[in-house]
C-alpha cells in the first residue's frame, strides 16, 4: 500500500526543495515566461502563422529551457536566439546571456554578448523585421547592445560573487580542520604529559621494587616491569613530543580560579562553582574542562564585554557536565571583535574526542555552552 508522506515531512520536503538552486532555476522560466507571454497579442498578429494559444506554448516551451541554465547554458542561448529571429522576442536573450554568465563566467559571457549582437545585426539586414526595433541601424543599437550587456555584466559579477562565496567557504572549511588538527594534535601532547609521568613513576616504583628484592625470583619481573615502562615512554616521546614542542601542560581545575580573576581584569565578573567530586576527575579530563573553560570566557570577553559570566562544572552520575552561560548583549559590541571562529571547533573536537559531547546555542537572552564527558571515576 502507498503510503503518502505527513503534512511535516512533506512541509519539510517542500522547504529543502525551495532552497534548492533547482527551485531558482523554476522561478527564473517562469520570470522570463512571465515576462514574454505579455508580448503574445503582438505576436498572434505579426507576420507569422502562430495564434494566442500556440504562441504561448512556444514561448513556454522556450522558457522551460532556463531550467537545464547551470548545466546547459548553451541551450537556452540557441533558444532564445531562435526566438529572436522569429517571433522578435528579446526577453529571452537577457536570461540566458545572465546565465551564461553567471555559470561559465567572463570569456563566455563576452563571445555569447558577441555573436548576440552579430545575430541581430544580421536580422536588422533581413527584410520583414519589424519598425518598431528601429528605423535607423544606430536605434536598433541602441536598443540590443545594452540589452545584451547589461544581462551579461550582471551575470559574470554574479559569478565573481558565487566565486568569492565558495573561496570563503573553502577558508573556513580549512580554518575549522586546522583547529580541529590543532587540537588533535594539543590532546596528544596532554597525553604525552600526563601519562608520561606515570609511566615514569611506573619504572622508578619497578627498580626501587627490583632491588628491594634482592637476589629473589621475582627480582628479574620488576626489571622487565621497569623497562617495559621505559620503553612506552620512549613510544610517546617518539609519536607526539618529536611533531610539536610545546612549553607545559594544559592546567587542570586548579588553574580555573586563574581564568575567573583573568575575565573578571577584561572586565566581566564570573560566578565559578566546582563540584567537590570533580576534582577526582583524571588530569586528561581536568585539561579538557580547563579548556573548555577558557574558550568561553574568552568569547563572552569579544561578544557581551563587562556582562556577568556563569561557570558551574558539575558531576552528574556517570557524566561531567560543563555548562558555561552569558546574557546576551543589547547591541553588538563596537568595534566588531577579532575572532577566527574556530574556538567552538576546538572545544567539541576536545571534548569529542573523550566521549563526550558539546552544544552552544542561545536561550533565554542568553548564549550557553554544555559540555558533557564521561568522568572515569568508578561510582
């Protein structure tokens, strides 16, 4: 049995499909359809064989080649050329020389706008046009090369536009995997730190063991205990430390005391509350709140300058939560701040990166970031 799609889901259909170039590309056939079915009562009584009624099909079946404009834009082209030279239509000429374009760009435009005014040059020479495109060569002119032109030039800006668009798309594309990568690549690093040390504790406590034990029998398992942490730490050292250098270790929860009088010096009071069984959390885990925290205080210092910030850093059964909140200002701060946009890029990948996950949005006349990450702490 058929079953027809929901109200919502077709709603939701309708408005992908209306966002669609698909959806521009309708509305530019049925523009220039609009736009020349004005012309059909002229056209029903030229010299020609066609009535009201055909002649509306023709110019809609002329029309509807806009459609196929970002593939085939050379087909609405010879369709309106054709067009021109029978029914003396030029509303189509401008759509598809804009079209040209505006999806092939300048040197395209320009021979398209060339053998345009070629075209009409040699109908002016035909006998039969009508009087009324000119008497004289510079009326008639007068009247197509702007018409051809200015189609064309607004075209190819339009495809400098679409160019521009798409370069500061790529930018931020590649800035947001740059963060991303930095941050992959700075979790690695809290890694090495971390657990280096322990794993240099692990061999210190596994020789002082070894010689504890004499000449004993398991004397020989706590070398090899010893020198199997060595040799991880020398693991570590080859994979992370050798890509980057770096000068310490993110601080854990007990630098977030530091970034509350640091935002509280650019100017917004900050209300810190950690829960007293975070402070259990593992040093990886501390890095990432610390970072976390930081990022956000940062951006409510560029987006809501001297507005009061809320950090509370809870424990909540298995997870950890971060929540991090700000009102949002009147009007946008002046001058506009320096920002890359890719904090909020950074923080989910640390926070992904463990687990967990990451949301910021604006609620309430405010703009919150939760972070939640899986504490490690056995309950």
């Amino acid at each position: 049995m058929l079953r027809l799609p929901t109200v919502p889901a077709l709603r939701r259909r309708v408005d992908r499909w209306a966002a669609s170039p698909r959806a521009l590309d309708v509305v530019a056939a049925l523009s220039a359809f609009g736009l020349m079915v004005l012309d059909v009562p002229g056209l029903a009584r030229a010299d020609n064989s066609l009535t009201g009624v055909t002649a509306t099909l023709v110019l809609a079946a002329g029309a509807a080649t806009l459609v196929l404009r970002r593939r085939l834009p050379w087909l609405p082209y010879a369709v309106a050329l054709a067009l021109m030279g029978w029914l003396h239509e030029l509303t189509m000429i401008q759509f598809a020389l804009y079209s040209i374009g505006r999806f092939r760009g300048r040197r395209s435009a320009t021979a398209a706008t060339l053998l345009y005014v070629a075209v009409a040059y040699g109908l002016f020479l035909t006998p039969g046009w009508p009087a009324e495109h000119g008497e004289t060569l510079s009326d008639f002119l007068s009247l197509v090369v702007p018409i051809g032109v200015l189609a064309a030039g607004v075209g190819i800006a339009a495809y400098r536009q679409d160019l521009v668009r798409a370069l500061e798309a790529q930018r931020r594309e590649a800035a947001a995997r740059q963060a991303v990568q930095e941050e992959r690549i700075s979790v690695g690093r809290d890694v090495h730190d971390l657990v280096g040390r322990e794993l240099t504790v692990l061999a210190v406590r596994a020789e002082v063991l070894a010689v504890r034990a004499g000449g004993e029998a398991h004397r020989k398992d706590f070398e090899e205990l010893a020198d199997t942490a060595r040799r991880a730490h020398l693991m570590l050292n080859e994979t992370i430390v050798r890509r980057a250098d770096r000068d310490a270790a993110t601080p854990g929860l007990e630098g977030l005391a530091a970034l509350a009088l640091e935002g509280e010096r650019m100017g917004s009071s900050v209300d810190l509350a950690v829960a007293e069984e975070a402070k259990a959390l593992s040093p990886l885990r501390q890095a990432a709140v610390h970072r976390v925290v930081r990022e956000c205080l940062t951006n409510a210092a560029k987006h809501a300058p001297g507005l009061p910030v809320t950090v509370a850093i809870t424990v909540e059964g298995p997870d950890l939560r971060i929540e991090v909140a700000n009102p949002l200002p009147g009007s946008p701060p002046d001058p506009a701040p320096v920002s890359t946009g890719t904090g909020l890029f950074s923080m989910e990948e640390r926070v992904t990166s463990m687990g967990g996950t990451l949301r910021a949005r604006r609620e309430g006349g405010a703009y919150r970031v939760t972070a939640l990450l899986p504490t490690g702490l056995e309950r």
